[in-house]
C-alpha cells in the first residue's frame, strides 16, 4: 500500500472542491491527540453534485477499492457512491475512507454544524470536533475505537483546561 500522502489528499480534496468533514484518527491528530492512523476518513455530503466531485477526485489518484477481490468489478462515479454509504480505497495518496453516514451521526450536515475549522496546507477544511469524534468511537464499538474513547477523553480534558 501506498504511503500516506495527507497533504496531497486534503489538497487534491481541496482542487476538486469537494465538501466535506475530516473524521477519525487524522482528525484526533489535527485536534493534538497522539493516535496513529494509516489512512484519512472523510464523512462527505451526499449530494449528487458532491458525489460527482469525490468521484472525480478519487479517480485523479487511481482509487482502488481495498480488500476487494482482484479482478471485481467496479465503477467509481456517481450512481455507484449514491448507491452505497461507506467505502474503503487504496490510492496513489494512500488509504482513503469516505464515510456518508459515520455510525453515531446522521451524517454531513449534523458534523459539519459543530465542526472546528483548520487551515490545513493551505487549505480550510472541516474537522469533526472531539465531541463528535467521541459519538462516533463510542457507537462503533469496534475494540480500536473503544481504546481511542480513552485518549479522546483525555483530550477533551485537556481543551476543557484551556
């Protein structure tokens, strides 16, 4: 797999102006936590025009879809992101995971509302605040995102001290 390219992927997010919210460990990273990650999760807006974008962008870099099958079929445009919520993909920028409805949000436009904005390589992006960070970790529930409530925690601790 591919090296994770992070600031070629906010950019290349960035040049196809694609809207959307950065989720899961390189959005604890962005906020100070510690946590290691291996790819970038974006929560994006569903709207056609949007889908339209993501796909565009995700071509640019060769997305692949991760952990598939070698071989399967698969078309990345419009209709096929509208037809699905979440999907997994290796990239010439590294892993890259788009997410419509992250478990514990309603999706977009509920993070998007309470999302801290970063200037991140020159770019403004959206950053799920901690508090989302940890609604999303707890209602997962998988034993990574439940290690990652505690560091989490200890971060909104620390926010709360100022």
């Amino acid at each position: 797999m591919p090296e994770l390219r992070v600031k070629e992927i906010v950019r290349l997010l960035g040049r196809h102006d694609v809207r959307y919210v950065l989720i899961g460990g390189m959005a604890a990273v962005t906020h100070g936590s510690p946590l290691v990650t291996q790819d970038v999760d974006i929560c994006h807006s569903r709207d056609r025009a949007n889908l339209m974008r993501v796909a565009e962008a995700l071509s640019e870099v060769h997305a692949e879809l991760r952990g598939a099958p070698v071989g399967l079929p698969f078309r990345l445009d419009t209709e096929t992101l509208q037809r699905g919520d979440s999907f997994t993909f290796t990239t010439d920028l590294g892993a890259i995971d788009i997410l419509g409805t992250p478990a514990g949000s309603t999706g977009y436009d509920d993070l998007s509302r309470t999302a801290d904005v970063y200037k991140l390589f020159g770019r403004r992006v959206l950053v799920a605040s901690v508090d989302d960070l940890i609604r999303m970790k707890r209602a997962a529930g998988r034993p990574k995102d439940l290690l990652a409530l505690e560091e989490l925690g200890a971060l909104r601790e620390e926010l709360d001290r100022g």
